[in-house]
C-alpha cells in the first residue's frame, strides 16, 4: 500500500500520484473544473488497479458532467425547507445545521455536490451560526439536531466544542447527532480533542458514519471509531447504494457484519439521490430491493440497514422495502425471509377496525 502525505486535489495531483494515467486528465478536467476533487491520504491509500470499488467513489468520470432530466441541483430539496442559513428543519421534532460546506474528500456521487467544495460558502459565520441556533432555540418542537454539512468533522475541535456547548444550553434539544466521513477518511482527525468536543454530559451525542464498503474500513478507522464509541457516544453507519461499489449482496453483507463488529449500528442505505451527474452511480429501485431481501435472508436484524428513499422535492426519507405482507381474502399473504408465502389471520381479541397499512 503507498502511503501518501497530503490529500489529492485535482486530476494533475491524481496522475503524478499515479492513481490515473496522464492520458486521464485531460478527459476529466472539465469534471474537476465543475465540481470539487478530493482525496485523503487514506482513502488514496486504497486505490488499488486491481480493486476500483474506492477509485470509483473519489476519481472524476467524464460522466459526470452528463445530466439527466430527472437529475436537480438540490435533490432532497434542502433549500425549500431552509427557513434561515445553515438550518434545514424537514421534519417536526428534528432539523439540520449545516455547519460546513467543506469536506475532507468529495465524493463522486454527492447528493450536495452542487454546495460543496472550494468556490462554494465555506462554514458558516459567527453570526449565521448565532441565528441558526436561535432559531433552534425557538422551536421547542427540535428534539435532536442533525449536525452536518459538508463534513462538519472538518471543523477545528474548538469550533465543534462551541458548537456542542451552545446546544447543550438549549432544553429542548435532547439528541446530537453528528454526520461525517471523517473517521474512514481521515481517521487521523479523531484526536481526543475532537471527541472531547463531540462529548456532552447533558444531551445524548451519535456519530453517524458514511461508509460504503468495508475496505474502507481499515484499522486506523477502527481505532477511530473505538475512540469514539469508548468515549460514551453511540455510533450508527449510512451507505449509499452505489453501482459498482457495493451493489452486490456480497459486498454489503461484509460491510454491514464488520459495522456491527465495530459497534456501529447499521442504520440507513441510501437509494441514490438524483443529483446531477450521478446516474452511472445509481441501481434501479428494484435492485435494492433484491439486495435488502438477501441481506434479511442473511444477516441478524441487528446488521440490517433500512433502504430508503429521499423524496424529491423536500418530502422526507422513506423505507422503500422489499415488502413481506399484502392482503388476502383472510387476513395476510406474508412471504418469510427466503420467498416462501405463509397465510397470516390477523385476529385479536374486541373489535378493531381492519385499515392495513401495506
Ligand atoms: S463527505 Fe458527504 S457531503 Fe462531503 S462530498 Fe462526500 S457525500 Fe458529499
């Protein structure tokens, strides 16, 4: 494995590290020049010719600048729900703060790639931050905030630390839930320090990992996410469904057996979203479904993520199935983990009103 010293910021620095022939640059440079390129020490580290499930997640493709009509600038509708800068408040008891637009690598297949990277706002100002958190404060309705970005993990520990003080002085607010990459991608950044600002005595902390395939997990990011999870703060996974990456029930199941050996609750895969460029990367609906019936054949419940779907448009994730139970003269058809289709009377004691919600 090559060890690399600083994070690869373009398709010139990804050739002279000899991840991608010269012939390469000229091809993805009109990739580069729309949306931001970025690759850790760490995850450079994994690209292997042999192995293209990393390289495909951080090196540019020329495909990505082909746009399909379905594809939106801001597929989860982030902005529509935006009542000030920096918070996106989509569902009653939760709302994002989006601390930062930078990230310590860009992903391929980005659901926020048009807002993240150089050129864009970068963190927000003391001054944003200050109106988001009042607007926090003023809903009494937020139970847990989702602190994201970009990669909020990026931050210095001293900016984290004002950050989980500031909502930690908030009554209200009784979860902190911390979304990053940063523990696979620069395990190197969760010092102490950082989980010290991440910890609060008052309010619950989770850290949410982005992960996509258990090479990723390597023992530098293990020994991250012990750190983390030692410290009292509970950690859960989210992965992309990514074509290429880990569309293959195979490749799932070792990332979610591993997450789960790590203490890290697999907790959703992503359909992938209709951001721009990014239709190479994605299955059909029905493929994740397959996918997600194999896994329940195949894994405990403990290691199951659940398939969502982000609705276009600001409507909310939803769970996207595969579907067990449909309705029968009788009660219930129900299909057991391997296919097999067993009649279920739904019967219980007084009367009920018979509304199936499938
Ligand atoms: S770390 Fe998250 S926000 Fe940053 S580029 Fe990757 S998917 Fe996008």
């Amino acid at each position: 494995m090559t060890a690399f010293r600083r994070t690869l910021k373009s398709a010139a620095d990804l050739a002279d590290a000899g991840l991608i022939g010269r012939e390469r640059v000229a091809q993805i440079a009109g990739v580069e020049t729309r949306y931001a390129v970025a690759a850790t020490p760490a995850m450079a580290a994994l690209i292997d010719g042999a192995d293209d499930t990393i390289a495909r997640q951080f090196i540019p493709d020329p495909r990505e600048l082909d746009r399909h009509p379905a594809e939106r600038d801001d597929p989860i509708g982030d902005a529509l729900k935006s009542p000030v800068p920096g918070v996106v408040h989509r569902y009653p008891d939760r709302a994002l703060l989006k601390l930062t637009a930078v990230c310590p690598v860009y992903c391929r297949f980005c659901f926020r790639r048009e807002t993240v990277g150089p050129g864009k706002a970068t963190a927000l100002t003391d001054a944003e931050l200050a109106n988001a958190l009042a607007y926090v404060h003023a809903h009494p309705e937020i139970w847990e905030v989702i602190l994201t970005g970009g990669d909020p993990l990026i931050l210095s520990p001293r900016r984290i630390a004002e950050v989980t003080g500031a909502l930690a002085a908030i009554p209200h607010v009784k979860i902190l839930r911390w979304h990053t990459r940063v523990p696979v991608v620069a395990p190197e950044r969760v010092t102490e320090e950082l989980v010290e600002a991440l910890s609060s005595s008052a309010k619950t902390v989770y850290v949410a990992l982005h992960t996509n395939h258990a090479r990723e997990l390597t023992d530098l990011a293990r020994m991250a996410c012990a750190r983390i999870i030692d410290s009292g703060i509970a950690m859960v996974s989210q992965t992309v469904l990514l074509r290429g990456v880990n569309d293959d029930a195979d490749t799932l199941e070792a990332l979610m057996r591993a997450l789960v050996e790590m203490r890290v609750k697999p907790y959703y895969l992503h359909h992938g979203d209709l951001a721009p460029g990014t239709a190479h990367f994605r299955t059909t609906i029905a493929k994740g479904q397959e996918l997600m019936r194999t896994l329940r054949a195949r894994l405990s419940g403990l290691a199951l993520p659940t398939y969502v779907l982000d609705i276009p448009g600001a409507h909310g994730k939803v769970p996207v199935g595969p579907q067990y139970l449909s309705t029968a003269a009788d009660g219930y058809t129900v299909q057991d983990a391997h296919g097999e289709a067993h009649t279920y009377e739904d019967c219980c004691a007084g009367p009920q009103p018979m509304t199936a919600i499938l």
